[in-house]
C-alpha cells in the first residue's frame, strides 16, 4: 500500500548505519545561531561520511516566549532560515521539526506548529502517507541519486510503532517532569525488530514566571535488536554517530532524586548563562530551601561570587541564624546579617488604619493577623 520499491534489507540497515543523531541546546528565539550550529553537524556529520542527520523538533526557532511563533513574519523569518538547512542538505538527508509556515485558502496564512521536514540533496521530501493514515510516512533514497528507498515513519503523541517502516522516529522538546521517567514508546520499540530514534532538545522553555527544562534522553535502537541506547545523559549537548558503540551508552533509569538535582542544577546554570550573570545574592534563612538554593549555586559560582545575606526579624529563631552561619562558612561563601524588624515595622506602621470603600457598603478596615504579618517578612 505505501508502493514501496524493491531493495534488499541489507541496504536499508547499511543507510540507517550511516546515522547522526543530535541532542542539540536550542535557544529560543535565536534562528541564527541554531541554524550555524545545525549547518556546523551537518558538516560534520558529511566529514565523517555520514548520510542523515537527526535534529530534534523546533531546532531552528526554539518554542518561543508567548505567541510570537504565530506571527507571519516570525514564521516568513523561519522559513528562510529553512532555506539554509536544505541547501547545505546536498548530498545527505536531514530530518527535524520545524514551526512552518502554510498556505491557507481561508486566511493570509497558518501555522504547524511540529511540521515534518524532511531535506534530502537539497530537497524538501513530501510525505507517502496514504490519506488515512494518522501517522506521517516518507519514502527515502539510499543513496544520492538511488532508485531504491528505505522508510521512516514519524511518531505524535497518539501512534503507535508502523512495523512496516525501517525506522520509528520521534522528535521532541520534551519537558522534565518530576518523577516521570518513562521514555514515549520505550516498550513498544524493545518489541520492535526495525530501527527506532527518540531525539531530544536540551536548553530551557521560558515563560515569563515559569522556566521549564528540555531534559534531552535521546534513545536510539538499532534493527532486528531489542537493547536500546542512551544518546547522551539528560541536560547534556551530544552529537552521535548510531554506529559508534563506544559513544551509545546503555539506557538505565535515572534515580528520581538524582535527576530533581541535576534539572535544578543544569537549569540554574543555563539561566545564568543566558542573563550573562556570574554573581548571585542569595537570601539565607537558614531553613532547608534557602540552604538548598545555595548550595545548588556554590555548585554552579565559585565562593567569592556569591554573597549570601541572613535578615532577621523577631520572627527568626537563634538556631535558623545560627545555622546560616554555618552553612556560609561550609559553602566558604561571603556572609552578612541585614536585620529587617524596622523595615517590617515601618511597613506595618503604613499599612495601620487603612480603609477601604465602596458605595453603599461600610468601610472595611484592614486588619493584619500574624500569618500576614510572617508572609510580609517574606516579601
């Protein structure tokens, strides 16, 4: 039903030997410098007669901050870099996700916001998929020029492994999740006797008050084998080679406690990269998530960068400052005590008194109880 050519399996497992897979950091926004990069393991890729290269989804924009990524322009702007990625495909294939640009008859344009593509010899590949068929399925050339194809089936959220295709591939900018370690379709493709890929982005998803981590994992598993391997650890950038067995590493399961460190580790560190920051002021109670926070920042900082402050009011015990003291000294961290009971006094001394109205209701007066006044030392 898919029309497929004749060739001998053989020559299918010899093209998908030829295979770079990269768990790339996308920056978000940043189309130029995710387009030289990708150029950068495409050539690489082409040096060490490589024949496809592997990219995760959104790798030339990144998922943007808010809707930007709906806005014709930003999608024009997109497709042009585009461009780039599928002329330097001459001679190889290169497979990605990418926010696309659509013609529309109903409106001016739309948007996918996961589309396929496909470069093959400069080249972009249409789909084989017959009408309906959920799943996206494309026929590919061996070799530049060949008559003969092998098939990849791209993976959503809802298929399930096509048995027919020479290679499963799923693209992402999978999200961590706490707790959460089970790779999509991981059981299903240890089943499966053809090729499966699960390529990953690393990097952060910034939304405003909310940053959230693209975690990587990438998993590769070869033909007619049901052993699947690790691309590279999680939150790492890697570029490799599927038929380099020394790089593919065998995939475990990662201690849950473990992983919440490292994702708070690696994203504290990328987040400081991003704002070119390299000292921190950290607020030290001496209770457990402030103890935390500096830690995880003495990890990242050497000591002389970080200057961590305990500010006290009537509501802070000796012991919690006794305590911050011993953990600046342990971290080898600048220290300082800043009390704040006068400020907290002064703002509760304005806050005292006040009314507020509303037409044909009685004044209501403000009236502070101690939960308030505790969270206003927060603040």
């Amino acid at each position: 039903s898919y029309n497929f050519y004749d060739r001998k399996d053989d020559d299918s497992m010899a093209a998908l030997s030829q295979i770079t897979l990269v768990q790339m950091q996308i920056k978000a926004g940043n189309m130029e410098a995710n387009v030289n990069q990708m150029i950068s393991h495409i050539e690489k890729a082409r040096s060490q007669n490589q024949k496809i290269v592997i990219f995760p989804a959104h790798a030339i924009t990144g998922q943007e901050l808010g809707r930007r990524w709906e806005q014709a322009s930003f999608l024009a702007e997109a497709d042009r870099y585009l461009e780039k990625i599928v002329l330097a495909s001459k001679g190889l294939t290169v497979i990605f996700g990418h926010k696309k640009l659509e013609n529309n008859l109903d409106s001016a344009y739309t948007y996918t916001d996961n589309k396929t593509i496909v470069a093959h010899d400069g080249n972009i590949l249409t789909t084989n998929s017959p009408a309906n068929q959920k799943s996206t399925f494309y026929q590919i050339p061996l070799w530049q020029d060949s008559t003969e194809f092998w098939t990849l089936n791209i993976l959503t959220d809802a298929d399930s492994l096509n048995l027919e295709a020479d290679l499963n591939l799923r693209m992402d900018v999978g999200l961590f999740q706490k707790n959460v370690t089970t790779h999509p379709y991981l059981n299903e493709a240890r089943k499966c006797l053809k090729a499966y890929g699960y390529i990953n982005a690393v990097g952060i998803k910034d939304q405003g008050k909310i940053i959230q981590l693209l975690t990587g994992k990438s998993l590769w598993k070869n033909a007619g084998e049901s052993d699947v391997k690790q691309v590279a650890p999680a939150f790492e950038e890697a570029s490799v080679c599927v038929a380099d067995n020394e790089s593919l590493q065998d995939f475990t399961e990662q201690n849950p406690t473990a992983e919440i460190y490292q994702s708070l580790r690696y994203g504290a560190k990328y987040f400081l990269e991003q704002l070119s920051l390299k000292k921190v002021i950290i607020g030290l109670s001496g209770g457990t998530d402030s103890a935390l926070t500096a830690c995880i920042y003495r990890s990242i900082l050497e000591p002389e960068n970080i200057l961590l402050v305990n500010m006290p009011s009537q509501h802070n015990s000796k012991t919690t400052k006794s305590i911050a003291k011993q953990i600046a000294d342990g971290l080898g961290c600048w220290y300082g005590v800043v009390p704040i009971e006068d400020s907290i006094q002064n703002t509760l001394e304005q806050l005292k008194g006040i009314t507020f109205e509303k037409p044909g209701e009685s004044p209501l007066t403000l009236n502070l109880q101690p939960l308030h006044i505790e969270n206003l030392q927060a603040r």
